[in-house]
C-alpha cells in the first residue's frame, strides 16, 4: 500500500524545531563566551604571548672592572672568550645537541647535561643557556662551520678574566668562578656562566669591579632569526681600581726569596698603604678560571706547602725575638730603667727547669739598649717574670697583637696573645710561670701574623698610630688604635733598632748600609724544643727541615724623605739574619738603588 503525503499541509514536530533552535542558540553563547575569555579575560595574556614570540629580550654583558698596580701594570684584564649556547625552542632534538657539544668541547656529556637541566628550570624556552665558556679560538670556526647542521646552537663571545702575573698576586687578587647555585638564587642579577669573585680583592671589591648588564631587544621573524635589534639599557663596565703593591717589587721579592717557603710585608709607616705582600708558595690563579678539575683541585689542597695559605695574613708563628720590641716598650711604660742589667749566663733556671739563652756561653752583664743588639733572652726571662703574664696581655693586645689588622683581604688570622683566661677556657688548667717566662721571647702560646708586626713597627715610626693596612692607591688614611707606647720612649726603641745594624756583632749588621738610616731586629722562632747534642745545640744544619726554625727580620728603613717598613719571615729558615736577612737587604736594594738612581726606585713604590 503506498502512502502520500500533502507536502502543502504538511507540518514539522514542534518539539524538534525547538530543540534546534535551542542548539543554535546554545553555540552562539559557547562562542561567545569563549570569545570573551580569549579577548577580555585573557586577552591581556595572550597579547603579551604574541609580543614575545616576535620580540625577544637579551642581556648585554658587562665587562669586569680592570685592577692595576701603583705603576699603571695591568694586573687583572679582560679577554675574549668564546662559548657555546642552546635555544630550547629552536633545537629540535635537544639530547643529540647536547651530545655533540660534548664531543666539541671534550666536557662528560653528564655535565653538558646537568648544566642544562639547572639552566632549563629558570629560564624561559626562547631564552639561550651557556653550556660551555671557554672554547679554544683555533677550534671555534671549525664548530661554525658545522652549526648549520645544530639549530639552537650557537657561539657566543663574552669576556674572560685573566691574571697577568699568576702566582705573584695571586693571594692578593684571589680569583673569580662562575656563579654557584647558592649565588645565582641570593642574587637576581647573576644568570647562569656569570662569573664572581672567590677570593682575595676580587671577592672583596666584588660590588666596585661588576659591572651593570644591559638589555637589547631583538624583534624575530617565525623562524626566530633576529630581523633588528634596539638597545634599551647600555652595559656600564665595572670600574677599575689600582693598587699600592707594584708588580716590579713583588716580582723581585718573589725571585729573592728563591726556594724558601714565607712572606714579606712592605709597608709604608705613615700611610699603611702596603708596597708588597708577598707569600710562598703561591699558585696560579688563572687554573681556576675555567673550572678546576678535581684532580688539580686535590693537588692543591694536599699539596704539603700549602700554596693556598696567604702566609702574611692568614699563618700564624711565634714571633721570637721580634716580640722583643714590644717586650722593652712594655718594660719602659712600667718604669724599667733601661740602664738595669740582668745577668745572662747563659740560661734561666725557673724551679727544675732550665730555659737556655740562644748563645751557649751567655751575654754577661746586659742592660736594655744591649738586650736588643744581641737580642739576650736572659734579660726577658728575668723582666718578664717580674711583670707577669697579665702586664704581658694587656700591652700585646694594646700595641694590636691578638686582632686582626683590618686589611681588605678575606680570611685574616687575629693571632694569639695568650692569658690566663684563655689557657683556662683552652686547656681547664692554671697558668705556669714557666709559660710567662716562654711568652716574654714570643714563645710558648704566642702567635703573630707577619702583617701585624708590620702595623708594630709602623706604630713606632708613624708617632703611635696603628694603622690599617691599605691595598688600594687611593685609600685613605685609617687609624685602628693608638700605641701605649710614648713618644721619648718609641725613639728609645728605635734607636736601638739602629743600632742593632749598625755595630759590630749585631745580630741584624747584614742590613747595614752607609747611604741611609736602617732599624732592625732578627727573630729565631722555635718550631720544636730545642735540639742538643751532648751540651750543645744543634745547628739548622745539622736538624730535619721542617724542625729548623723560622727567621724573621723586622725592619724599617729611610733615606731622602721616603720610609718603610719590610718585614720577612721564612718557615725552616734556621737564623734570622743568616736567612731572613738577604731577603731584607734584597728589599732595600731594590727600593732604594746605591747606584743613586733615584727614578727607578719611586717607579717601585
């Protein structure tokens, strides 16, 4: 049966239409409210998104502030490096990328890769991450050449630090590494490969010597190829500082101290600016540049003369003999007659003990003025013994012993001026005689640096003042404190330090010199008790190296106006003038020419 059907009259489901209707409607607002959270709620977001798939940021670096000597030598530059970059979002096979910049640079591919993943976390997916710094030029257009294979990589310039003269600044300048973790989340200036400073004047004058980054904006094409470029922050260099050490002088110290392991402090009494520091052994501090393997690493560290100790500033010795300066500064202030003698047979007997006078047959009858020109320890056993150990401390701390200097270096040693309370807190145990009757000749307990004696002395010249130690050229005059020394009683001293050069069998003659006014005083310091044989003792000679004692000289030094202060100290040297001596002399020689050409001698100062 077939049925027809009145196309005219005929009528759809209304139930249907409605629903349609309902549908179409339905869309229009689902678009419609999408549109608005696309262009109104979000659209902020996404227009932004758009901008920065066309326009990119970059930083600029800053080149490092140079440091130079007093003379104008450079002593800390700048080189051009090259390294190696990715960019996330135009490498396509990222693990393959980092592959080849392993066999490129020769760096395990697990570090390549640990750089990046520490990179990836912080930056953004267009912004390029430094994988490797220091690419050797000679290789660097070989890697151009094959680049074109590697989207995303690229060879990138920055600058390299560079140390002129290595070890022989080297615990002065310190060095810089590139920024650690710990760092780059402390400081929201620092990117990953920015390099800071570790050590010595470059950690210190970290704020002066780092530069300010600039930032250029680079507008790309969908490719991300840099269609333009335009600066918005210009990079300010870090500003260059000079030093007071003279390259020259610290050279020649380093030379004459030949083998020897130690330091010499030069100094200028009236200013506190230091002409040399100079320490040995050293290293060279370019190693650390790179990034130091842990191999050398380990070398350094383990290396049984501590090439990484700064020995003016940071090793503390007993000071021996030198100590007796403050020792007859001390006897003055508490009213000592310089003209009481002591009796010097030879050895001091304190209950069942016997402290011995460095020379056998002893001194005889010494008074002040004597007990310095042949440095008698005798006569300090026997004044220090009267006094006490509490006038000891007290006039230690007051001329700066037991507190750091101030100088602008990290890592400086106080020292130790040792008291009762001290060896009751250290040791729980009650103050002997016998460690007063040590103390007196810079024994015992008592530490120094080299670099605090300088200050001493300078306090002595200067009129009292105990002064900073200064690094910088253009650094002012800084007063720490003031000697308990007074003036009549400073000259006193002084001129007994002369004349501990100038007569015969003086223990410091070997800095005598005719054509200018030189003070001094030798230092033996005990490293181990003292050696004898049969009923003598021991010479260096005849001892182990490391139980030899150590040699210092404190001295200072004018002719025509100009004064300084140079102090040498060499570990196992044996005698202070037999050892310390030469250095000394080397010092005056070169600061002050006896060939009369006075040019020379400013141009190391």
């Amino acid at each position: 049966m077939k049925i027809q059907l009145d196309s005219e009259g005929y009528q759809p489901p209304r139930n249907g239409l409605i629903l349609l209707q309902c549908a179409v409607a339905l869309l229009f607002v689902v678009f419609c409210a999408r549109f608005w959270f696309l262009q109104i709620h979000r659209g902020e977001d996404y227009a932004r998104m758009a901008q920065e798939n066309r326009l990119r940021y970059e930083r600029i670096f800053a080149s490092r502030g140079e440091i130079y000597d007093s003379a104008g030598a450079l002593l800390a530059e700048n080189r051009t490096a090259f390294g190696l970059s990715l960019t996330r979002e135009d490498c396509p096979d990222i693990p393959a990328a980092l592959a080849q910049v392993s066999v490129w640079t020769g760096v395990p591919l697990e570090r390549i890769t640990a750089r990046y993943e520490q990179a990836r976390s912080k930056g953004r997916i267009f912004d390029p991450i430094l994988l490797h710094t220091d690419i050797p030029f000679a290789q660097v257009a070989a890697i151009e050449a094959k680049l074109f294979r590697w989207p995303g990589l690229q060879v990138v310039t920055h600058s390299k630090r560079h140390y002129t003269h290595g070890e022989a600044f080297a615990h002065i300048l310190g060095y810089v590494a590139e920024a650690s973790e710990k760092e780059l989340a402390a400081d929201p200036d620092l990117a990953l490969g920015d390099t800071v400073g570790r050590q010595g004047l470059e950690r210190v004058l970290e704020p002066t010597l780092r530069g300010q980054k600039g930032l250029q904006r680079l507008e790309v094409d969908v490719l991300g190829r840099p269609l333009s470029r335009t600066l918005m922050e210009a990079p300010h260099s870090g500003q260059s500082v000079a030093l007071s050490l003279n390259a020259r002088l610290q050279l020649a110290i380093m030379e004459a101290m030949g083998d020897y392991s130690g330091c010499v402090v030069v100094m200028e009494p009236d200013t506190g600016r230091l002409l040399a520091l100079v320490t040995k052994p050293s290293y060279d501090n370019n190693i650390f540049i790179g990034g130091l393997s842990q191999k050398d690493w380990d070398a350094l560290r383990n290396d049984p003369r501590f090439p990484l100790q700064n020995r003016a500033i940071q090793s503390i010795y007993p000071p021996g003999s030198v100590w007796k300066l403050m020792m007859a500064g001390m006897l003055l202030e508490h009213g000592i007659s310089p003209s009481e003698k002591v009796f010097c047979p030879g050895s001091y007997t304190l209950g069942n003990h016997t402290f011995r006078c460095w020379r056998r047959g002893g001194h005889g009858q010494v008074d002040m003025a004597h007990s310095l020109i042949w440095s008698c320890d005798v006569y300090y056993y026997t004044m220090g013994d009267r006094l006490g150990i509490d006038n000891i401390e007290a006039f230690a701390k007051a001329c700066g012993y037991g507190s750091a200097t101030g100088i602008d270096l990290p890592h400086e040693n106080s020292g130790l001026v040792p008291s009762r309370e001290w060896k009751s807190k250290r040791f729980n145990e009650p103050w002997l005689r016998g460690e007063t009757v040590n103390a007196s000749i810079g024994q015992g307990h008592t530490l120094v640096t080299p670099l605090q004696i300088a200050v001493f002395l300078s306090s002595l010249i200067n009129g009292g003042d105990l002064l900073k130690p200064q690094l910088l050229n253009n650094a002012e005059r800084e007063v720490k404190g003031r000697s308990p020394i007074s003036p009549a009683h400073r000259e006193q001293i002084l001129d007994y330090m002369v004349r501990t050069v100038e007569l015969e069998g003086a223990t410091a003659r070997i800095l005598r010199r005719p054509d200018m006014r030189i003070g001094g005083k030798t230092g033996t310091a005990q490293v181990v008790k003292i050696q004898m044989k049969g009923d003598r003792r021991l010479k260096a000679a005849e001892m182990e190296f490391l139980q030899r004692d150590h040699a210092w000289i404190g001295s200072w030094g004018e002719k025509n106006g100009r004064r300084v202060v140079v102090v040498t100290m060499l570990e196992h040297g044996g005698g202070g003038s037999s050892a310390a001596g030469p250095v000394t002399k080397a010092v005056y020689d070169i600061l002050f020419p006896r060939n009369g050409a006075v040019r020379e001698a400013e141009s190391a100062s």
